[in-house]
C-alpha cells in the first residue's frame, strides 16, 4: 500500500475554478477515471477524474475553494500496481510535447458599402476539444427566435463535461438542425440563421467572431493536446473552447447541473428544469434530484407534464379508462376570476384523500349517541377544575377526548377495526394510537395521539390542544402524525348532522362526528329532552362487514351514553 496524491490536471486557459460538488468522501473506494469532485467555471462545469483506483484517505478541498492545474485534490492509498502507473504517468507529464492546433481558416470578409444584405448564415459547432461526438441534451432556441451574438444556442455533453455551443452571430433562427439526442462534433450544422448587415455581407460579421472563436478553439487544443499526469485528465477540458463568449448559464436560465447530474436525470426521466437546486450557487445536486423524485412518487409533487395532464387524469387517468375527460373550462370567459395554487399541505393531503377514496371501497354507517350525562359531567368537570385550579391554563376537557377514549374501548372489543390490511392478510395492532382531524390555516392535518389506552382524558385533552396548536402553526414533526390505528373528524365545534368521513390509509375506519343537538327521544313512554350527537363511521367493506359496523356503532354510543360501561 501507498499514498498517491491526485492533483487537478491542465483544465485549459481557467487560471481558477470553484469546487461546486464533492462526489467521493474519505473511505470510499474509487475507480480509475471516476470523478471526485466537479469544478465550474463561467462557461462550463466540469468534473475531475481520478488518476488512480483506491481508497480516499484524505479529502484536500472544500465546497467553494479555488483550484487550479496542480491543484492537490485527495490523497489516495493504492496498490503496488497503481503506484508503478502514478510513476510512469508523473514522466509523461514532465516531458515536453504541448502542440497547438492551428486556428481554422478563417472567412474572407466581402465588403459592400452603404447597402443592406440580408444573408443566410450556417452555424456550426467549432473545435470543441478532442470528442468525436456529444450529445445535443437541450436545443434553446427555436426557428423564428431572433439570437444575439454568442447567445447560447445548444448544450453538449460528453461523459464529463457540459457545455453550450454559442451562435457565432446575430441574426433570427431560419432552421434549427438538431434535435435533442443528436450526436454532434466539430463542423456539424446547428442552425441556420438570417442575418442582416449594414453595408456588409453575413461572411464579414462573422469575421471578428471567428478570429475570437480560432483564439479560444487554439487554446483549447492545447490544452487537450497537453501531457497529463491522468490518464484520462484530457476528458475534462473540452470547454476552454468557449472562454471567449460571455456567461449563458444565467441568460438561458438553464438548470444549473453538472454532467453526471444530467445524466442521471435523463435516465429517471426527471425534468431538470423543474427541480429546484440546492447546491452552491442554487446548483442541482444528487439528493435534489432523488428528492424530486420522490415527491413525485408520493404525490406531493407533480411534473408540469402531468399537470397537464392531471385534469384528465383525474377522471380518464389510468385507473379509469372509458370515462370522460376533465371538463376544460375558461372560467375567465363568465366573469373575472383569480388563480392560486394549492397549499402545500393541500397537495399532499389532496392525493392521499383522493388514493383513499378511489382505493377503498368506502361504506359509512350513521347513528347517534346520547352525551347528555356524560355532557353534563364534562362541564361539571370543567368547572370543577377551574374551581380548583387544575385548569388552570387553556386546557380542558373536551368531548373528543371522551370520544377518543369510547373509540378505543370499541376498538379493543372489535379488533378488526384496529387493523391494517396487507396484501392478502390483515394485521392487528395491539396498540392504540388514535389521531384526529385538525382544521389549518393551511389544510387537513391528521396528529396522533399515542398510547391513548394509557392515557387518561384529562391527559388526552391536553396533549389533543399542544398537537392541534402545532399542527396550526405549522409545526407538527412527522412523527407526531404517524403510527395511527383509528381516526376521529370532528365538525361538532361547527355544525352540520352527518358526513362520509375518508379512511386515512392504510387505517380501516375512521368515526366522523357532528354538533351535538338536543332532539326528542322516546323512553318507551314518553318523549325526553336529550342531546343527542350525530356519529358517522366510516369503514372499509374488505376487512369489515355491515354488521360489525354497526355494532361498533351501537357499542361505541352505548358508552358514551354511560361511560361505566368501559369497566364491564
Ligand atoms: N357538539 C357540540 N359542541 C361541540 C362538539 C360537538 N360534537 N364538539 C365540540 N363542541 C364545542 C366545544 O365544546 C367548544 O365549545 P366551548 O368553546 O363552548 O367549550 C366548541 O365546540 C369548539 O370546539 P373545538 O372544535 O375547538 O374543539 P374540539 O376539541 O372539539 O376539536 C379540533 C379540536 C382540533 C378537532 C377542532 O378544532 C378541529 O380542527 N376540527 C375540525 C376537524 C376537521 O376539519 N374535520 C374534517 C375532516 S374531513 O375534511
């Protein structure tokens, strides 16, 4: 075993370039020419391949420094064999040999003085290095566009680099001779343009352009014509070729991505544009992508492709082929209208109600529950504890409190409903984790209470008001809305008498429950007063059947009619 010290290679006419991604760490294992970290300059990134396979031993740069040809990079330990090829490679390197490509010929200027021309114009690719061929990722302009002088007209890659092809003159885009995917090399046809000159023929603008061009493309050959200490080190400077253009990345607004992130995105099929960066100067990193990804994934997220077609979707998508499309309506066409996107929350919560609701297959059961002893001794309660302090604060009890200790009661005596379903199997909880609908400024939010057997209602109350003042502000964690066996909605703090409650998947059942109304009621021998509250339980009808729904109901009532019953 040895140390190998692995050091920027000739990375052209930059002086400096900045450290924008680290991609190995210290422990890992690298391959020869796999890329260790990607450096930017204002034209291109780029990204340094490993002189040596090894293992890292020690990291010599940070995200944001500077390095230059020469520049230290990590330390490697490697094999006996690899040391013999550092050798040999750190001769090569010192021997003499730097060529320079001589520049192209360059177009004769053709003066015709006072007169307009109008001219067509091929643009080509210049010299970009030694590639054969690169690929065409993006086409940024379209016929018609009218193009400044050395605006970006197309992005190539190689397997290390990205770079964009500039328009070696002004004039408005006549065809556009390249399509994503593409290869494309030294001299291929990028687009013909339609230029016109005061007093010149389009062969003379492009003659300033093109000694410019023959300046950097002359630089660019030596560099990859430059002895190396890698192997591979003459892959990373391809883009010298455009020093001479002005910065693009910004003016396009192009996804600011290195080469094996771009990668990367094609094959998971991810539009760059849409994925916001987080790197160093909003550069779109591996996790960016990989969380992209995901969110589309758990639907939280949509790609601008498939909102488009969501409408559609929505009714004719996949799962229902043979429906109609989504209505497509100008509403602004009836009267002024206003269009705001959803809240966050409202997304996410949107497409697990919408998964749920088309998924399982919903039946909901109404009955009501006589609360006016356990009402009364609520607020007897209440005021009990203000008398004596323990209220102090704004905790107190509350009906959903009862109602969630009642639910587990049922839950315990019908265990089906304290279930999940797998596959072809149902999983019964032997915990009691109840969580309850909380209204937000900025949607429906489901917090947990854990434990909720073990928990007293005083308890139950006080953690239901922290959870539902979290959830308000903003700041419920994710753990605090996992683990749910058995959901509450309560609207009784609003009004109405009963709804269709959605199963929060993968739960079986959820308890909707209503404002509590005093109703007349009939004791065998006369009509009583008695407040009366409006539950609707919701079930899923692949794991229970009508008639435990309904007993659930009635057992569920029976207890919050009189609470002893818990004991038996
Ligand atoms: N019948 C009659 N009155 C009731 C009642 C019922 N079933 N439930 C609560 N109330 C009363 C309370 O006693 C309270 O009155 P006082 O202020 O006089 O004591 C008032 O209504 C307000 O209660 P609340 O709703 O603030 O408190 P809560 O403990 O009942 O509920 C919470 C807390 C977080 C569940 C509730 O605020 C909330 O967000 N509910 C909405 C849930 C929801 O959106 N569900 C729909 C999901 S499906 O889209």
């Amino acid at each position: 075993m040895a140390l190998v010290e692995v050091k920027v290679p000739d990375i052209g006419d930059f002086k400096e370039v900045e450290v924008i991604e680290l991609l190995v760490k210290p422990g890992d294992t690298v391959k020869v020419e796999q890329s260790l970290l990607t450096v930017e300059s204002d034209k291109a990134s780029m990204e340094i391949p490993s002189s040596h396979a090894g293992v890292v031993r020690e990291l010599r740069v940070k995200l944001g420094d500077k390095v230059a040809h020469g520049s230290l990079v990590l330390v490697l330990e490697v094999g006996a064999v690899e040391v013999a090829v550092a050798v040999a490679a750190t001769a090569a390197a010192a021997a003499p040999g730097v060529t320079v490509n001589p520049p192209p010929p360059q177009p004769s200027a053709v003066k015709q003085d006072g007169v307009k021309t109008t001219s067509l114009i091929e643009v080509l690719v210049p010299d970009i290095g030694d590639f054969d061929e690169v690929a065409v990722i993006e086409v940024m302009v379209k016929v018609g566009d009218a193009i400044k002088l050395e605006q970006s007209l197309i992005t190539v890659e190689s397997d290390k680099a990205a770079m964009e092809i500039p328009s070696s003159h002004a004039g408005v885009v006549k065809d556009v001779r390249v399509k994503v995917g593409d290869k494309v090399a030294k001299g291929s046809l990028v687009v013909v343009l339609v230029v016109v000159g005061e007093g010149e023929a389009a062969g003379a603008v492009s003659a300033p352009m093109a000694s410019a061009a023959a300046a950097s493309v002359a630089a660019a050959a030596a560099v990859v014509a430059a002895p190396v200490a890698s192997p591979v080190a003459d892959r990373v400077v391809p883009t010298a070729a455009l020093a001479a253009h002005q910065p693009t990345v910004l003016q396009t607004g192009l996804p600011h991505a290195s080469p094996s992130i771009r990668k990367l995105a094609r094959e998971l099929g991810v539009p760059l544009s849409e994925v916001k960066g987080t790197g160093l100067k909003s550069r779109i990193t591996q996790d960016d992508v990989q969380s992209f990804v995901k969110n589309v994934m758990s639907g939280a997220t949509q790609t601008a492709a498939q909102k488009l077609k969501a409408p559609a979707a929505q009714q004719a998508g996949g799962s229902f082929p043979g429906l109609l499309a989504w209505p497509s309506v100008d509403f602004a066409k009836f009267g002024p209208v206003e269009r705001k996107d959803l809240s966050r929350i409202k997304k996410i919560s949107g497409a697990n109600l919408h998964r749920n609701w088309v998924l399982i297959p919903h039946v909901t059961n109404h009955d009501d529950a006589d609360i006016t002893d356990l009402e009364a001794f609520r607020v007897a309660t209440n005021q009990e504890n203000e008398r004596s302090g323990k209220g102090t604060g704004s905790v107190k009890v509350t009906m959903l409190a009862f109602l969630i200790k009642a639910s587990v009661a049922a839950l315990k005596k019908f265990p089906e409903f304290n279930a999940s379903l797998e596959g072809d199997a149902i999983v019964f909880k032997n915990y009691f984790h109840i969580g309850f609908a909380a209204d937000t400024p900025n949607g429906l939010m489901v917090p947990v209470i854990k434990d909720a057997d073990k928990k007293g209602v005083m308890q139950i109350s006080q953690e239901m008001s922290e959870l539902a003042k979290k959830a308000r502000d903003g700041k419920l964690s994710p753990a605090e809305m996992s683990g749910g066996c058995f959901s509450i909605s309560s609207l009784g703090g609003i009004g109405g008498r009963y709804f269709t409650p959605i199963i929060n998947a993968p739960e079986v059942a959820i308890l909707g429950v209503c404002k509590s109304s005093m109703q007349p009621v009939w004791n065998g021998n006369e009509f009583q007063p008695r407040l009366m509250l409006p539950l609707s339980l919701s079930w899923d009808h692949r794991v229970i059947d009508g008639a435990a729904a309904a007993r659930f109901n009635v057992y569920l009532a029976s207890i919050l009619a009189d609470f002893r019953r818990v004991l038996l």
